[in-house]
C-alpha cells in the first residue's frame, strides 16, 4: 500500500514537472517570436526610411533580358568582410544575397540560377528579368552607407501602326500611331523635319490630327515610339487632293449621308 502511494506521488511530481517545464520552454519561445518580430519590424521600418531618406539611381532594363549594376568596386580583398544586398517591396524588405569573406556568395531561392556577383568587379547581373524583379535594391559593403538602385524592368515597344480616319472624303485628316509597350513617348515628323504649325497633336502625342486638310498637306508623315529601353519608327504617305476635288468629296460625303439618314 505504501509502495503504491509513493509512486503515485512521485507520478504526480513527475507530470507537474514536465508541465512546469513545457510551460517554461513555451514561455521562451513566445518571446523569442515577440522578439525577431520586432527586430523584423524595425528591420523593415529602417530599410523604409532609408530608401526615403537617400539618393536612388534609377536601372532600366527590358522585359526578358538581362541587367548589371553599377559595379560596387573589387570584393576579394582583405579589408571586404561582408557584402548584403536587399530587395524592397513598399514595406516589405527581402533579404537577396549575402557574402562573408572566405564563404561562397550565398542567393536567396528566388534568385538562385538567375543572378550572380562578381567578386572580382562587384558587378550584381540579374538574367531573363521578370516584370516582377521590379523594386529597390540596397546594397551594403562591411558597415558601410547603403547604396540604392531603383530598377525599373519595361515592356519594349512593339512595331508602330499609323491608321488614317475611315472616310477620306472628310475635310480634316486623322492619323493615328497606334503601339504597345510601357512608359511610351511619340515624335511626329514630316520629311523628316518638325511638323507644320497647322498640324495639331493631342495630350500624348498619339493622335496628329490637320484640320482642312489640302494638297499642301502631302508628304510622308513619321512617328518615332519609344521608351527607355527601346525605339521603333513608322511612315505614312499622306495624299490628299486639290482643293476643288476636296470641296466636291466634302458635298458628296454629305448628301451621301443624308440620304442614308433619310432611308433609314
């Protein structure tokens, strides 16, 4: 009996303990998440201000291709103890490689196969850039300032299209250069010369449009579409008419539209 009432006290003793014990190991581990999410957030908060706070060089590059930094200087030498470089989404900060002397450079699964760093120069080269490599790159030597690049990854500019308005029996002529690709800018031209003051564009340079348009309007008409990363040219050969033939096409778009309302 006595026997029994002993070990059942030290089963007891014993289930307390480990309770103790899992409750004590549980309470170091809430902290120590409490903690690294804290350092987590205030890792991020200084990466934000420090993008807000210092100069960021603008890197532009094509959609698919390929892109190297500014080259941060040799990093095989002795006084290079260190090298970390950052990805910064908004407030969101990723670690994209680190590097310690007398260590292979170390790559964040991501980026693994597609980029690389040159100790030799200090040359980061990122391969087939995705529009979604799209951020702020930080890069930091030792305890060094950071530096920052904001890459910016483009569509390039597909082969421009000029279409004329449908009727060219209407006094005001209409061309359009139609293109697709990011960030786009458009030039006219005419012979290869700045357009003439009575031809008018609109807000982003798409639509160039000459109102009573005559035979003086002839010519061959350019539009130059481009971004940072690329440029395409189109032609249109503009034919347009005496000023009597114009007059009679006017009158004769007229009453043909008139008849059509009439019939309809």
């Amino acid at each position: 009996m006595a026997n029994t009432v002993v070990w059942l006290l030290l089963k007891a003793a014993g289930f307390l303990f480990l309770s103790l014990l899992l409750i004590w190991v549980g309470t170091i581990e809430m902290k120590a998440s409490v903690h690294l999410r804290n350092r987590q957030q205030q890792t991020t908060v200084f990466a934000q201000e420090a993008v807000d706070t210092h100069p960021v060089q603008d890197v532009f590059v094509a959609e698919g291709n390929d892109v190297q930094f500014p080259a941060l200087g040799p990093l095989d030498g002795p006084e290079v103890n260190v090298v970390l470089c950052d990805v910064h989404h908004g407030a969101t900060n990723t670690m994209l490689l680190n590097y310690y002397r007398g260590s292979p450079v170390e790559l964040t699964s991501r980026f693994v196969n597609r980029s690389g760093l040159s100790l030799a120069d200090g040359v980061f080269r990122l391969h087939e850039v995705r529009l979604s490599d799209q951020a702020i790159y930080s890069f930091r030597i030792n305890l060094g300032a950071r530096k920052f690049y904001r890459l910016h990854v483009l569509t390039p500019v597909s082969a421009p299209n000029i279409q004329r308005n449908a009727s060219v029996f209407l006094p005001d002529v209409q061309l359009v250069c139609a293109a697709s690709g990011s960030n786009l800018t458009r030039r006219w031209m005419k012979e290869a010369l700045p357009l003439p003051p009575d031809c008018h564009l609109s807000s982003d340079n798409t639509t160039l449009l000459i109102r009573n348009a005559t035979a003086t309007h002839n010519g061959n008409f350019s539009c130059s579409v481009e971004n940072r990363v690329s440029s395409r040219q189109t032609h249109f050969n503009l034919i347009i008419g005496d000023g009597g033939q114009n007059f009679v096409h006017t009158w004769i778009y007229i009453v043909t539209s008139l008849l059509v309302w009439l019939c309809s």
